[in-house]
C-alpha cells in the first residue's frame, strides 16, 4: 500500500516502529564507516599476496629495473594485462599510477587549456564549454566539470544505456559540446549495461561532433561479474575502428576496486595520436608511475584468470 493510502492511525504506528528502530540501533553506539564505494577489510585482503609477491625480483620481462626511473607509459607486460581488460592492443595503453580519476581529469584539463592537437584545439578558446552528463551517474565524473568551468548538461539514462537520440542532437545541434562521461556497464545507481546498439551509436558520434570531441569511457567495472551469464558490454574501440572515430573516445580503467583500493593500477586506451599528446604532455609531469607496483600487480593478476577467481 501507498504511503499516502495509509489511515492516520497507520501511518503513527508505523513511525512510532521506525523511531523504536531507530533508537534500538542508536543505542547499539556503532562507529561504522559507510563511505560510498569503500571496500571493507575482508575484500581488500584478498589481495594481500601482492605485499612481498616480488620476493626481491625487480625485473620486469624486458629486464627494466622497476624501481629505477622511467617508463613514461607503463610495462609492456603491464600494457598487455591491462589492455585485456579495457579489450584494447597492449599498444594503445598508458598506465598512470593509483587513480583513474586523476587520468580523466589530466585528459580534460589537457584538452581544454593545452588542446589534444596543439594550443589551436584548445577548448578554452570557446567562451563555453559544455560535457553531456548522462543521469543519474557520478558526481565525481560531473565535479571534475564544475571545477573547470565545463557546463553540465544533463541527458536521461534509459534501460539500454543514454537516451541516444537526445545525445545525438546536442553533439549535432550544439557546437559548444566537446565531450561525454560513459560509465557503459553497471553505471551506477541504476546497474545498467550500454546496449550493443548504444555503443555503436556512441562511437559514431566522432562523426557528426564539433573537431576535438571526446567521450570519456570510464569502464570502471570492466571484469566486476559475479555471475557466468552477466550482461557483456560490445567493444567500443572495435566499433570506433569501424566508423574511423578513433581519436574521439579515451577508455579508462583501473585496479582499485579489484586489489587494494589506495594502491592499485590506473590506466587508459585511445587512439595512437591521442596517446602520443597525453605522453608528451606528462612528460612535464613526471618521468614515470610506480612501475613496482604494476609488476606486483602482473605477478598477482598473472595473465587475468586470476579476476575470475
């Protein structure tokens, strides 16, 4: 029955249980941390064998000393790990270090004060800029816009991914649009997997978008199944090399919610152009992530089938 089909009677008792509830619980004087997405102990020791799983064995596979300088880009072994996940060539991955946020913000930062292809791409050139923002998604997807100055417009979530037909029209009616957060399977709040057909229509949008637009990808629960039959999502980045929109999608990942939540992997695909502008860019940043900690990650995850375990 519908609250407001409740009897005044009906609806006392019912708060007067909630409020005993409440008090009962209260007095219980629990401290528990309820931090949305924080994985709790016993999931983060599952990975526990990644302390110590080098057993002194720097080495990665091309004799690189990982804990020495350099490896702007990442291990090769790391690459091809992480590009099987994203389902991408190991040649079309950059790996960052803990935080796959911190890579998406770097791509847009990048993009609107430096530009993907010199200081004439720039999308700070424009007086506005504005991010397609499916909803409900992440806030913190939408808080790396607001911080920038890039304006939210918002499109609904249906059951099969973005209403396309309201993506498509703003990417071809609104010239001050320049890019799209994805969060293509188990989006949250609602859990929903992109159509095969969605994903299609996405990598399309390179082909009727304003030059140096960008969908940002973040396939953050690329390998988080828990049953055999579980929605599969269809290869962006094989629809984009259909349709020749390479350059207008960066895919993301990351380990954070597979091994240690605060020490785990970060990583991004694109097209060869867009990674040689990202490279070229962090090389004023730094001279290389943590590479200990992506060959940690490659001794433990091995070649993947350890996800499935």
């Amino acid at each position: 029955m519908h609250i407001e089909q409740r009897s005044a009677a009906e609806l006392a008792a019912q708060l007067a249980q909630a409020e005993a509830d409440y008090d009962a619980l209260a007095a219980r004087n629990l401290s528990l941390d309820l931090t949305r997405g924080k994985p709790g102990a016993q999931q983060v020791a599952l990975s526990d064998a990644l302390d110590g799983i080098l057993g002194g064995n720097y080495r990665a596979a091309d004799g690189t000393d990982v804990r020495n300088y350099g490896g702007l880009t990442g291990l090769p072994e790391a690459k091809t790990l992480f590009g099987k996940m994203l389902g991408v060539p190991a040649a079309e991955v950059l790996i960052g270090g803990n935080s796959s946020l911190q890579l998406m913000y770097t791509t847009v930062e990048f993009a609107l004060s430096e530009g993907l292809r010199g200081p004439a791409t720039a999308w700070g050139n424009e007086d506005v800029v504005k991010f397609i923002c499916p909803v409900p998604g992440y806030d913190r997807h939408f808080a790396v816009c607001e911080h920038l100055g890039i304006e939210l417009v918002t499109v609904p979530i249906l059951e099969t991914g973005p209403d396309m037909d309201a993506v498509e029209a703003l990417v071809r009616d609104d010239p001050y649009v320049r890019g799209m957060w994805c969060v293509p399977r188990f989006s949250n709040p609602t859990g929903c997997v992109y159509s095969d057909a969605t994903v299609e229509r996405i990598a399309k949008l390179g082909l009727i978008a304003p030059d140096h637009f960008i969908v940002m990808w973040d396939n953050a629960y690329a390998v988080h199944t828990l049953y055999d039959d579980a929605p599969k999502l269809a290869s962006i980045r094989a629809y984009c090399e259909q349709h020749g929109t390479l350059d207008s999608v960066f895919q993301y990942g990351s380990t954070s919610k597979v091994t240690f939540a605060g020490a785990g992997v970060a990583f991004l695909s694109s097209s060869p152009a867009n990674l040689q502008a990202l490279e070229d860019h962090l090389a004023y940043q730094t001279i290389g992530p943590d590479k200990v900690n992506q060959l940690r990650h490659v001794k433990f995850l091995r070649d993947g089938t350890q996800l499935a375990r």
